[in-house]
C-alpha cells in the first residue's frame, strides 16, 4: 500500500502546500476525541516514537514546535483550535487498532493485549536482527510544512531517502503478519508521518476562513524560520492509548532502539 518514495515526497509536499489550505479548510469537521476541550475514551494501539517528555533525542526539535504551537493556538482560540499538550507530541510508525475495532476485538477475545503484545514484540526481534545487518543505520526526517487534516493540524515530515525504506519495512513487517491479520488488524492508511499539533473544536458556520487560513500561514513561515528542522529516529515502541493525550506502555513492552 505504502508506495515509493518519490511518490511519498509527491503527497506529502501536496499536503503542505499552503496554496491547498483554502482548499483543505472547506473540508474541517469538529474532532470527536473531544468533548467541550476534554479528550473522551478512545483506546487503543500504536508504534510510535516516545512522547515529547520521554524523548532523549529530539529534545531541541520539540521545544521549537511548542514555540510555534502557541501562537497557532493563541491566534486561532481555544474554541476553535484545541492546542495538544506538549506531553502528548510523538510521531506515529503504524497505527495498529483503536475505538470500536479494538473494544469489539477485546469483547471477542480477552486475551486480545496480550497476543498484540506478544506479536510485535516478535515482529521487533525480527526487524531489528534485520537492521543489525546494516552499517550504521541512521534514520532521521525533514520538516515539509503545516497540513490541515479533516479534524486537525498536523506538521508533515519526510524521511530523508535512506531512511525512508528501513520505516517501510518496519510498516511491512507489522502489517503483512498472519497473526496479526488474525487480530483483525489491517493497513488502513498510506504513510504520512506527522505530528499533531491539535484538533478542530466547535466549527462555527460564521467562521472567518480567511483568516484561519492566514494564520496557519503565518506559522507555518515561523516554523520554516526555525533552524533545527531534522527529527532524529532513534527509538520507537509500542504504546497503548487510553485518548488522544495519554500513551502508555509498560517497561517489558518491545521497543527498537537503533
């Protein structure tokens, strides 16, 4: 499903075009994560990078996105725009199983978390004998731009084209997995890696489009201002989420360091 890499670069520069946003803001819904700016119950599975706070790596990479997250939300309002906790910012490799899918999946199968964690925990030992074949693997992504998803802002990376493969490999891995399949997980989207910045609240009809549009411009700008724009993949790990702000794992749960 994942294609090239030209043709990541291709999709992923049209996102992040800002003479798409007029086009993009026409599409925005409210998010359903969230509830009067509080995150309701949405569990669920994931590979991701470690969280903002537990990342050892990108330290200097995140405290500029916060600095380009404030006035996003600052200009935009709260009731509009609900800006994510720095705590939550993490950069997703394969989304796994979430909301219904996953509640119905652990209804017909209690022993659902433990086979899932099982499973990539192998997948992991696998890819990282793999890897351990390649001389000095170092994967790190690019800062592309802002990008106006239907329910939220997002700043879309690429990974730079050595890393690009190892990435999709991982994503193959996972996803191409008979025990896997048997869980009922399966690929659902082509791979865009981004970082959310924070979510669409209430969509009022008297919107000034205009301006929102001119905003997300503006910081966008900012960010392309900012020095440091490499975001380092050093680690990556399974986490399970409890809602769109809390990412959890336990310490035996696989995780690759390269």
């Amino acid at each position: 499903m994942d294609g090239n890499y030209q043709n990541y670069i291709n999709r992923v520069v049209q996102m992040t075009v800002p003479s798409n946003y007029k086009q993009q803001l026409k599409n925005i819904q409210s998010s359903p994560k969230f509830v009067e700016g509080k995150p309701v119950d949405f569990p669920g599975y994931s590979v991701i990078t470690p969280p903002y706070t537990e990342d050892n790596y990108n330290k200097e990479f995140y405290h500029n996105l916060e600095d380009v997250l404030s006035p996003l939300v600052e200009k935009l309002g709260s009731d509009f725009f609900l800006g994510l906790p720095k705590e939550s910012f993490h950069l997703t490799l394969a989304d796994l199983i979430w909301e219904k899918s996953y509640t119905n999946a652990v209804k017909e199968n209690p022993d659902f978390d433990n086979i899932l964690i099982s499973e990539i925990g192998k997948i992991f030992s696998e890819y990282n004998n793999a890897i351990t074949k390649t001389e000095s693997l170092e994967l790190c992504l690019e800062v592309i731009g802002l990008s106006i998803f239907p329910r939220a802002i997002a700043l879309c990376l690429a990974p730079t084209e050595n890393s690009y493969e190892p990435i999709i490999q991982l994503r193959q891995l996972i996803y191409q997995n008979e025990q896997i399949i048997k869980l009922g997980i399966e690929q659902q989207y082509d791979f865009v890696a981004h970082i959310t910045l924070g979510y669409f609240n209430k969509i009022d009809e008297n919107i000034d489009l205009n301006k929102v549009e001119s905003v997300i411009k503006e910081v966008n700008d900012l960010w392309i201002e900012k020095s440091d724009h490499l975001f380092e993949l050093k680690q990556f790990e399974l986490r399970k989420f409890t809602n769109m702000i809390n990412f959890i794992r336990q310490p035996e749960w696989a995780t690759i360091t390269l």
